[in-house]
C-alpha cells in the first residue's frame, strides 16, 4: 500500500489573522425575477478563487437562539412581508392581479416559479372560498404551506457509527462556505467531548489549508494535511486510516469548491469518496453539500449535479444571513429529494444551526413569537436519522 507523507498537527502555534475582506454580498442586486439574474457561474466558465479568507474570532453564545435565528432571515422576512402589505395597501381585496403580484413577490425572494406557482394554485383555491382577505390571513397561510413543503425536509447529521470514526464530505461551489461550516461543526463535535479530526483536503491552495488549521485550533481539533498541491484523496485516505487507527470520534474532510459543470473536476470528488470508502468501508456517512442561499435557482442546479457526481446526503444552506431570497429554502424542499440539515445564519461559530422547519418557518412567517420549546443553538439533543 503506498505510504503517504502527512503530518499531524496537536496544534498549530498562533497565526497571524487573515486580512479582513469586506463584505462581499455589498452591492448585491435583487435583479428582477423574469430572467435578468445572473446565475453565479456557467458551464465552462473558470470561477475565479477567492482571496484567503478572514476567520472571525467566536462571540458568545447568543443569548436567545431564537433572535437569533429570527434576525439572521430578517432581510428574507423583510422583503416578503413588507411587499405583500404592500399589495394589500388601501384595503384592497384578493383579485387576480393581487395573485401575479404576490408570484412576483414569491419569486424575488427566490421560491423559484414552480414552487411559487404551487403556493399560489392553493391560495386562488383559499381566496375563492372567501377565506384570506387581508395580509395577515396571508402570512398565516404561506406559513401553513411552507411547514407542509418542508415537512420531513430536516434531518439531523448521523450519529457517529459504534465503531470507527463518523466521516463527513464536505463538498460544494467555490466560496459557498465549506471550510467555515467545518470548523463551526467541528467547534460543535469538540464541545460535546467528541475526539475530531479534520482533512485538508482542498489542497488546490497553501491558504485553504491555513484557513482550516485556524478553525482546527480554535476547536481543539487535530488536521492531517499535506502539501498545497498533492492528491486530495491521499490526505484524506491518510486521515481516514489516521482518525480509525487512533480512535477519533468524528473526521471532517474539506474539498476545494469546483464549478459542478466541470467535469474533471466532478471526477476527482467521486475518486475522493472511492478511496475514502477504501480506507474505511461505509465511508463517509455523510457527503453534505454547502449551498449558498443568494445563489438561488443555480443552488438547485448544483444539488442536482453534485448529487449525480458523489451522492448527497445532505445540504448545509448558508449565507441566509445575508440575503433576502431565503425563499430558495423553500424551492429546495419542493424540487430536491434531499433533506436539509444545516443552515448558517452568520459567520461566527454559533452560527450554524441543525434545519429545524418548524423553527425556520416561525421565524420566517411567524409573529416574533419564541417557540413553546426552545432547541439549542446547535447540536443534537434529536434521534439520529434511521
Ligand atoms: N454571513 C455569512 N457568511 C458566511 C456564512 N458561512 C460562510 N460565510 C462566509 O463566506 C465566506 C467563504 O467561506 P469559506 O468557508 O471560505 O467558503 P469555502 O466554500 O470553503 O470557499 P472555497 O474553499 O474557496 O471554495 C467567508 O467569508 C465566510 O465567513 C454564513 O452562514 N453567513
Ligand atoms: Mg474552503
């Protein structure tokens, strides 16, 4: 068998902080919905690497999880309610005109027209039976539509198996949120008491592999990495057989983000995985895709590709901080047999949270009001999924 040079880091000494970038959703158009957005990369296209990227120093816990949640979709909150208050101004009742206009609204916050005119068909069904005639009967009603659309949708992460190491793919588009996702689950493994490893397996740049050493320490986490430029599937074949040998409870392995339409690319992640179940049969348990929520329709189509590629197990939606389409969440239930499994609502390491759909939609469509039962910012209290 070959022998792959890899070190193992106990812990890296401080490193200097990364140069801040700015906010890079600054200037993001909310296009119009008939055909004028810009998907964020196309076939063929070479998507340009992003800078290294600034990991922000973890802020306490927030102090009421559900604000929390509430405030990171308030931009999507906003741009649907605001707009359908609009529409119903000046006590105007529910007519056809209304309903366009209300698909309009839908599909600016990125439902995507098949799910928006799936709500809008049971809503012409409510109107005519004189049950919805003012925007709060309607934000109730979209509420109700919504938890159906994403009943069953979430799911938590698999438990680690009896015996080895729980292994997590994580795979995505360039700069969706894959490295920051790890650390933050990573941070989450480590305060449970769980033994993590991490992979560094996006060996295509020297600083992808920094960035993941800083969240590495940050979470008490070992990394197995090699040198920028070697095989991925050799870093993480090494770690694999590293975590099992020395009984870590948890190995998260990065991969470089890659255009889903490059079909090179596409190849080296199912190499990836072949050999990853190589060095552990079963392996991983979990291949989570990261999805940028202001990506939009094109978040649909890369579920769909990678999925093909590697065999999703799950979507971790991110960015819902920062854009008012998380309507897409809704579009990915609707269109995409795969269940959603985490969200991230902001960059620091409590911000990411299990995809509660009850949760999520009260805090989309609710009235402000806490859930009779709170769930805990991140992490499972919850069975793991069959
Ligand atoms: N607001 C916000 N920013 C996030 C979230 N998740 C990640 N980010 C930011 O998105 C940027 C890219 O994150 P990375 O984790 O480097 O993305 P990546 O997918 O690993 O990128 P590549 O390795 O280049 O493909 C960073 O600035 C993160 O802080 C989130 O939930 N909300
Ligand atoms: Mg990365």
């Amino acid at each position: 068998m070959t022998v792959f040079a890899v070190d193992i880091i106990p812990g890296i000494p401080d490193l200097p902080a990364l140069a801040a970038l700015g906010a890079a959703a600054a200037g993001a158009a909310y296009a119009w919905w008939r055909g004028r957005r810009a998907p964020p990369a196309r076939a063929g296209e070479e998507s340009p690497r992003p800078a290294p990227v600034a990991v922000p120093t973890p802020a306490p816990p927030a102090a009421d999880w559900f604000d929390r949640l509430r405030s990171g979709l308030s931009r999507t909150r906003d741009q649907l309610f605001e707009r359908v208050d609009d529409l119903f101004r000046g006590g105007r009742r529910i007519d056809e005109d209304l309903l366009q206009r209300l698909e309009e609204v839908l599909v600016t916050a990125d439902v995507g027209i098949r799910t928006a005119e799936r709500l809008l068909s049971a809503i012409r069904d409510r109107a005519s039976r004189e049950e919805l005639s003012d925007a709060a009967a309607l934000r109730r009603y979209l509420g109700e539509e919504a938890s159906a659309l994403l009943a069953g949708r979430d799911q938590p992460l698999v438990s680690p198996p009896p015996a080895g190491p729980l292994v997590i793919m994580v795979v995505g588009v360039n700069g969706t949120g894959k490295t920051t996702t790890i650390g933050k689950l990573a941070s989450r493994y480590s305060r449970e008491g769980k033994k993590v490893m991490l992979a560094a397996g996006d060996t295509f740049r020297a600083a992808a592999i920094e960035q993941l050493e800083i969240w590495a320490e940050r979470a008490g986490a070992e990394i197995v990495r090699q040198q920028e430029g070697s095989d991925p599937s050799a870093v993480i074949f090494d770690a694999v057989k590293a975590a099992s040998a020395r009984g870590f409870d948890v190995l998260i392995a990065d991969t470089a983000g890659r255009l889903h339409t490059k079909a090179p690319l596409m190849d080296e992640l199912r190499k990836v995985k072949r050999v990853t179940d190589r060095a552990l049969p079963g392996a991983p348990h979990e291949v989570l895709l990261v999805l940028d929520a202001s990506t939009g329709q094109n978040a649909v189509t890369q579920a769909r590709l990678f999925d093909e590629a590697v065999g999703v197990t799950g979507i971790v939606l991110t960015k819902l901080d920062g854009t008012a389409k998380g309507g897409v969440v809704l579009q990915i239930a609707d269109q995409l047999g795969l269940p959603i499994k985490l969200i991230g609502i902001g960059e620091k390491v409590e911000d990411l949270r299990d995809f509660r759909s009850a949760d999520f939609v009260r805090a989309l469509f609710g009235d402000g009001e806490e859930p009779a039962r709170p769930s805990p910012p991140m992490g499972g209290q919850r069975p793991a999924a069959s």
